[in-house]
C-alpha cells in the first residue's frame, strides 16, 4: 500500500509589510497592533537628476537642496505602475538597504500591496512576477480599501482598542490622487467592479495647468516641476462660490477699494532661494510692496536677501476648479460629484442610501481646503432628496 504523502503547512511570518504605492511618494510602514502616524513612512516615488547629471532613487531626494530645472522620472503614469526598471531602484533603496528604516528580508516577510481599481490583467502578472520572483516576498496580497473605522469618521464614538476594525457594509471611496481620480462603491470590504469610475484629472495635471498660467503671467517656470508643485499644495483652494471670487480678482474690475474676503484671495508667493536654502511660502499681497518691486525689479526682505515673488488671485481656486468642471480647459468629462452619481448609477437603487451616507474622501487633492464642503454640496444637489450626504475625510 503506498504512504500517504503529508503537507507541512509552514507558519506566516510574523512580520506584514504595508506599502501604498502612490503615483507622487509611496506610503510604507510595517503592521503592529496599535499602528501610529510615526511608524508610516514618507518615501518619493520617483528618479530625478540634476542638472550636474545627479542621480536621486527615492528617499535620497530628501536630502537635496536645489530642485531647480530638476528632471523627474517616475513609474507610475495615469495611476498604473508600468515602469518596474525603476520602480525597483526606488523599493531596493526603501527595503533592501540596511540603512532604511524599512529594511527587511522578502522571505521572512508578507506584503500587503495596494493596487488600482480596474488594472489590466498583464500589469497585475507584472506585478506578481515581480514580488515572488525578483523579490520573493513570503505572502502577498493585492488591496484596494484600507480598513477605516467609518462610523468614527462620521461622529460615532471610537471603537474599543480590542475590538477588531472590519470593514464598513457599504462605503463610497472617492480617491483623488497625482495621476487622476476614482470612485469606487465598496460593499463588505470588496469593490464593485462594474461601478467603478474615473477621471483622468488628478495633481499632476493641476501643476502643470498652473504652470502654464505662472509662466504667461509671471515667470518661466515651466521646467520647475517641483517648485510649482510645491506652490500648488500650498496657494490652492476650492472655491464654493467660483463665480463670486473670479469677479473679486478680476483685474481692473470693480471697485478700487479691496473687501476683507479679495484681501484673503489675492496673496503673494515667495519663490524658494536654493541658493540661500529657503523654502517658498505664502503671505498677505502688500500692493505698495508689489508697486515698488515693479519699478525696482528685485526686493531684498529685512534680512538682506534678494527674494523675488508672485502676486497671485484667481489662479489660486481657478486651477483646482477642473475637478468639478473638466470643461474649463476643454475636457469631454464629467466632473467629480457628476462621477459619484455615475458610480452609483452601476448599483441598485436599493444601495444608493446607504453609499451616499458613508462617502469617504483620500488622496492628496482633498486635503485642498473647501474640497469637502464643495463635493459635499455638489453631490447634494444631485442626489435623490430623500438621502442623506455624509462625506468625511480619513486622518492622515
């Protein structure tokens, strides 16, 4: 009679490799019981090269001081990761290095891997071939959600440190990231595919659209991604009321005398020195300030040193406003809260409630302020009037 054959079932390793592989900078860091903002890591998911030839993988960019006429190369495009050449340069720097804070070894580790709604099959083969083959991670495990306690971010009172976060029955994710911007109805923990929807404007496309502006307006900055990226994050809002504050910043309009609310529009942008090693920053617009620099050319600040700047008005909500009107610069889409209800038109009707209740916001564009209260009215006007719209952000 022959022997039976036995399987032995080898133990999970105790360590679980969290990574959220953004298009702009990857999220990392390694699963615990009581996770904090301290143990998640900040990494550039990028190449760049100075203009001396220099090459900077990932982390490593951090420690440059002179972005200027700096040349960016990164692995993921329009959301899907299809460079892995340099992809792995950025994970062997970020987990292969002894001297990362992340360093492990694959074999003695899982990974949790986010992946973006909808990828094409041969991207997701990429993928997997490139996790156990050249890297040959213990587990592995694709993921889309990150399991939130939902009820907490809508006012609910927090969940017992013991009690296990699952995932919300129904939840409306709304990603607005670097590359672009998803809607992903989400039921028990899993999406529903044939709902999923999405708009290819995301931040990548706001800086380089105010790039355009600046470089007609003010400078040539159209090889200065990282500076007006920087700027982006920092000057841009949402407006609630767009028509209103266009006409407040329109220039020779109205009257001469500037209302509190065009005083908070209308502001300056002091362009980083990395000569000088400082950093760009927002302040109040000084129009005598504005004028004399206009006659003198440069205007050295109390410490001596030369600064050039931007006055800058309706640039500042004008270029986050293609999120909700994609036409503004001749885009055949629809804008974001119009993509919501697109979303939840691949649902049944019977799911509409409960979706609209739990729409939760992520990514970087949301971080804007005014986003929340703008999508929040928006979609209000076009959902059913017996829902109700809740829409919170997740903590960073």
């Amino acid at each position: 009679m022959p022997r039976r054959s036995t399987v032995h079932e080898q133990p999970l390793p105790s360590q679980t490799l969290v990574v959220d592989n953004g298009a702009y900078t990857i999220k990392a860091g390694f699963a615990s019981q009581n996770p904090g903002t301290s143990e998640c890591h900040i990494i550039p998911n990028c190449l760049a090269r100075e203009r001396d030839k220099k090459v900077w993988v990932g982390a490593e960019i951090e420690s440059c001081r002179d972005f200027g006429e700096m040349v960016f190369r990164r692995p993921v495009e329009k959301g899907y990761l299809v460079n892995w050449e340099a992809e792995k340069a950025i994970w062997d720097s970020s987990f292969l290095d002894a001297k990362s804070k992340l360093h492990c070894d694959p074999r003695d580790t899982n990974l949790i891997l986010t992946e973006a709604p909808n990828t094409m099959a041969a991207l997701q083969a990429n993928c997997d071939q490139v996790v156990f083959e050249e890297y040959g991670f213990a587990t592995y495990s694709p993921s889309l959600n990150a399991y939130n306690d939902i009820q907490h971010l809508f006012g609910a009172p927090a969940r017992e440190d013991q009690v296990a976060i699952t995932p919300a029955e129904c939840v409306l994710v709304v990603d607005s990231g670097f590359s672009h911007s998803t809607v992903t109805p989400v039921y028990k923990g899993r999406p529903i595919q044939q709902a999923i929807r999405r708009l290819d404007i995301g931040g990548k496309l706001l800086t380089n659209y105010l790039k355009e502006i600046l470089s007609i307006r003010h400078y040539d900055l159209m090889n200065e991604e990282h500076l007006v990226n920087e700027a982006r994050e920092k000057i841009c809002f949402v407006s609630n009321e767009f028509r209103t504050d266009l006409e407040r910043t329109r220039q020779g309009g109205g009257s001469k005398q500037k209302t509190e609310d065009d005083k908070k529009i209308i502001v300056d942008y002091v362009l980083p020195d990395y000569n000088a090693g400082t950093q760009g920053y927002m302040r109040p617009h000084d129009p005598s300030l504005a004028a004399r620099v206009k006659k003198m050319g440069a205007m050295a600040n109390p410490g001596g040193v030369v600064e050039d700047f931007m006055t800058l008005g309706n640039e500042r909500f004008a270029v986050p406003e293609l999120l909700f009107n994609p036409m503004d610069v001749g885009m055949k889409e629809a804008g974001l809260p119009e993509t919501v209800m697109q979303g939840l038109s691949g649902l049944p009707p019977g799911l509409w409630p409960a979706m609209l209740a739990n729409i939760v916001v992520v990514g970087g564009n949301c971080l804007m302020n005014g986003f929340l209260e703008r999508l929040e009215t928006e979609v209000r006007q076009l959902a059913p009037a017996e829902c109700t719209v809740r829409i919170a952000r997740a903590p960073e």
